[in-house]
C-alpha cells in the first residue's frame, strides 16, 4: 500500500498498489503505520515527503468499496480525519510531492502537508464532489480556506470543480512550484527536504506552531459534522 525510504534525514513515503491510491481504510492505514515508524526512527532534524506511484497522487475515496455500505463512507472520512490530525501534529516539516492526479480526499491528503511540489506536464488538482453529487465536508471547506488564496478561488476550487493545472494551482497558492515530469518533482522535493532540515528546527516546536497556524482546521476536524453521502 505504501513504501518508506530513508534518505539521510528524509523520509520519502511513496503510495503504491493500484494506480489511483483510493484512500480506503486499508491504504489510510498503511500510511498512518509509516508516520508512526517515521516518529520512532527520527533522529534529530528531519523531513517528510510524501508521493506516489503511477497515474495518480490520490483519486480519493474508494467510492466502489463504499457504495455497498453507507457506514464504510463514514469510516473512511473518520480515518482521514485521523491522519490529517496527525500530520498537522507531524513533529517536522512535510511535502507533498504530486506526480499526477490529487482529487477530492487525494487533493486534501496533498494540502495536509506544509509543501506542495506538482508536476507540470501530467496531472490536476481537482476537488469533485459537486460534479459527482457529494456533500462537501465542513473540515474539508476549512483546510481549502487556509491553503488558497481568494474567496474567487474557493468558488472555482469548491464550487465548480475546476480542474487545476500546476501553473494556475500555484497562482491560487495551493501549490508552491512546478516541475517537468515525475523525478524532477520528486529530486526538488529532495533538495527542498534537505534545505528544510538545514535549519535544524526543533520538531515538537515546529509542530506546535504548526497546530496554531491551523487552529481552525483542528477544531473543524472534530466538530460535529455529516460526511459526504453517495
């Protein structure tokens, strides 16, 4: 479901399996296992980057597994939920580097970290729940609103679903650059892992300030709130 690799103080958490990455229990599992292997085998000043395989970042909720079960949709947002706890408590920098397609809960997983590197040539950024008939949770509105720029932009992002190339993803601020093809993004996620742990920061510190830069999105996370219906 997910591999890990330690390149000197890096960690590269890279999603595997079959090519969309549908974050069903299953795989949300796998990786909330690496962050906690990640945490225990840190030493020092350290990095997370996290990418994937394939076609796709993360094409999302694995609607297929949900459909015949209305409660399975439930534990999956719950799941989610958990691990963008977790990552807004990660004890060091993170980074999204996105090789292909993000949409709906796969673009939330990439905009959980504080970094995201795109590849240009291939892929968009794509919040879909109102082209395929999902309420669009409360948590989910309050890390869009933190991390693009613009009420104009949430419209766009949110409520017409545009489907975002890497240039206009960094215009809205989702995305912070742009590279060609896969390694590329992945190598300068490399080089700006290191220049993060450079700095050598203090990660209970770094995670501090990080839960209160997005008080608003913890607090969202476990307030009372319906999950998307099929």
């Amino acid at each position: 479901m997910c591999t890990l690799e330690k390149l000197g103080d890096l960690f590269i958490l890279k999603l595997t399996g079959d090519d969309e990455h549908r974050l069903n229990p299953s795989l949300i599992d796998s990786i909330r296992s690496a962050l906690e292997r990640i945490t225990a085998e840190a030493t020092g000043s350290s990095a997370l980057i996290t990418t994937a395989q394939g076609k796709f970042f993360s094409n999302g909720y694995d609607l297929d597994w949900a459909s015949s079960d209305p409660s399975r949709l439930y534990l999956m947002d719950s799941n989610l939920k958990s691990l963008v706890f977790e990552l807004f408590n990660f004890p060091m920098p993170t980074i999204a580097a996105v090789t292909g397609h993000a949409s709906a809960a796969g673009l939330i997983l990439a905009m959980s970290h504080d970094y995201v590197l795109m590849r240009k040539d291939r892929g968009f950024l794509y919040m879909s729940e109102i082209d395929i008939g999902l309420k669009i949770p409360n948590w989910f509105v309050a890390l869009v609103r933190n991390k693009v720029k613009s009420p104009v932009a949430w419209r766009d992002v949110v409520m017409r679903g545009t489907k975002l190339t890497a240039d206009v993803a960094i215009e809205h601020g989702i995305v912070d650059s742009a590279h060609v093809g896969a390694a590329e993004t992945v190598t300068e996620a490399i080089k700006l892992g290191e220049e993060l742990v450079a700095r050598k920061w203090d990660g209970n510190v770094y995670a501090h300030n990080r839960r209160f830069v997005f008080s608003n999105v913890l607090t969202a996370l476990f307030t009372n709130d319906m999950v998307p219906r099929l």
